[in-house]
C-alpha cells in the first residue's frame, strides 16, 4: 500500500491553497505536507488553525465519507478545493472546515495553533505565496518578450512585402505595353494583312 506522502501527493492535494469568506472576515485556506504528516490548515492573517492528518486518520475519514478508495476521497477534497467550494465558520477555539455540500460534503473540524506552530504556519504560507508570485512575474515577462519579438519580426515582414508594390498599387517594372495595330492589319492575325472581300462578275 502506497504511503500518504505518495498517495498526497499523486492526487495533486499537498499544496492547496484558497481565501474563502468566512463571514466575520476572510480566511486562507491551504494544505501542505511535511513527511507523512498531511495538514490542513486555515488562518485569518493572524491566528491559525490546524488539523494534522497520517495514515490512519486519512483511512477513518475515507470510511466517515462512506468512499471506496483514497482516490475517491482525495479527488473530490481537490475539486471541492480548486472551485473554492469552502466554508469556514469559527466556535471558540476551533474551526469547522466544509469542502463541498449536500451529502457528499466533507467535514474538517481544526484547532487552534500553538505560539511556535502558527509562527512556522504563517512563515510557510507566506514565502510560499511569495514564490508563487516571483514564478507568475516571470513567467509574464517571458510572455511578453516573446509577444513583442512576434510583433517585430511581422513588422519587419510586412516593410518587405510592401517594398514590391509601388504607391499606386502597381508591380514595378510597368504593366505590359499593347502595341497599336497598322492600318490594313487583320485584328485575329496581326502578321498578315486583311484579305479584300470577294466581289461578284462586273459586266459592262
């Protein structure tokens, strides 16, 4: 049987992260995983809630939400997370997490941090956020860069193409000149000359 960490992380949930409206304020929501240990985490800027999850606590709430396997459960703890389908409601020291709803809505009740694990919390999720940002920067200007070189490369193309055609829309060189046809020239035969039209007996 694959790990948590394996299983956590092929399903693409150890680093989640949302701001829901929680009513009284607004909370960030986020997971992250530190060895075999998955968190799930929600704080409002200045306290933190927690609820750490191994092995064993993954396999009693895969069977509280009635699935058949750690696929099933995580995926719809992703798609519930990634469409921001959270509600976050506080009671005292604790915090009631709900991904999704109606009878396939998943529960997570989490408690207050102590001093030094809200400290470490904050720290993760905020250079995290930071390095997010520094990533999503670059990689908008490496866009850019390549839209302006696009945008170069077609003005450039387009000087040279115009460069063929003259101010009046005309091929340089001059159009081909039709020469004027002699008098006494067949038009369909130009070479030759007309041939008189035949004349009936002349009788005196």
């Amino acid at each position: 049987m694959p790990s948590i960490h394996q299983v956590v992380t092929d399903q693409k949930v150890a680093q989640l992260c949302q701001v829901v409206d929680g009513g009284s304020g607004q909370y960030i929501c986020f997971t992250r995983l530190v060895g075999d240990t998955w968190t799930i985490c929600t704080s409002d800027g200045i306290d933190v809630w927690r609820l750490e999850i191994d092995a064993e606590d993954l396999t009693a709430q895969i069977e509280l939400a009635e699935v058949n396997s750690e696929e099933t459960y995580l995926n719809r703890f992703r798609t519930a997370f990634n469409s921001g389908n959270i509600s976050v409601s506080k009671d005292g020291v604790h915090i009631t997490m709900t991904l999704g709803q109606g009878t396939t809505a998943l529960t997570f009740d989490l408690y207050e941090a102590r001093a030094a694990e809200k400290k470490a919390e904050l720290q993760h999720i905020l250079f995290r956020l930071a390095t997010q940002v520094s990533d999503l920067d670059s990689k908008l200007q490496k866009a850019n860069q390549a839209l302006d070189s696009m945008k170069m490369q077609r003005t450039s193309g387009g000087a040279v193409n115009l460069g063929l055609v003259d101010l009046d829309g005309k091929k340089k060189g001059g159009a081909t000149k039709v020469k004027p046809k002699q008098p006494g020239m067949s038009v369909i035969n130009p070479t030759s000359k007309k041939r008189k039209a035949a004349r009936g007996v002349e009788f005196d």
